[in-house]
C-alpha cells in the first residue's frame, strides 16, 4: 500500500496518524535490541528528547479534535491510512527482535 491509497481523514486525523508514526520511529530509535547492531548512547537521548516533544503535540492535536467535537475515530480507517504510510514496517521496528 503507498500514500496514493491513503484513506479520507481530516486534517486533524492525518496529524495524529504522522505524529504517532514518528512516536514509533523515535521508540524504535530507543530500542537497543534493535537489528542495527549497536546502541547509539546519543541517538537515544536525542530520540528520548524528541518522543516528549512529540508527545506534547500529539497531546495538542487530540484537545483540536476533542474541542472540534471529533469524538469517533475510525480505527479500521486509521489503520489503513498507517498501512499507507509503511505503518508495518516502521512498527515492526519497536519489538523485541526473535530469538536465535
């Protein structure tokens, strides 16, 4: 699936599907079982450092959305437009990875 298959969502929705992608993105970042081979002591305090920031906003967009009267989300939608937005891939980063 790619970005021309992204669901319909509004402005507000769109922000929290990105904002929550790049919160998976910095936990990846954080995980020192990741496939990467080594853990990056700075990486992981400049990543620490942007999940607050990013927290703060995904904070911010949920009371847009709460004052807009937005209180349904669609998760089967949500997840399409993730899935659009290689969601699995960057997901799947977060997990512990298996054994050997």
């Amino acid at each position: 699936m790619s970005e021309r298959d992204l669901p319909a969502l509004t402005r507000a929705e769109q922000e929290l599907v990105e904002r929550y992608l790049r919160i998976v993105d910095l936990v990846a970042r954080l995980n020192p079982a990741r496939d990467s081979g080594h853990f990056d002591p700075l990486g992981c305090a400049v990543a620490a450092q942007a999940l607050a920031a990013e927290a703060k906003a995904v904070a911010a967009v949920a009371e847009l959305m709460r004052e807009r009267g937005e209180t349904e989300l669609h998760a089967g939608t949500l997840a399409r437009a993730m899935r659009a937005m290689d969601g699995e891939r960057r997901t799947a980063r977060v997990v512990l990875p298996p054994a050997p």
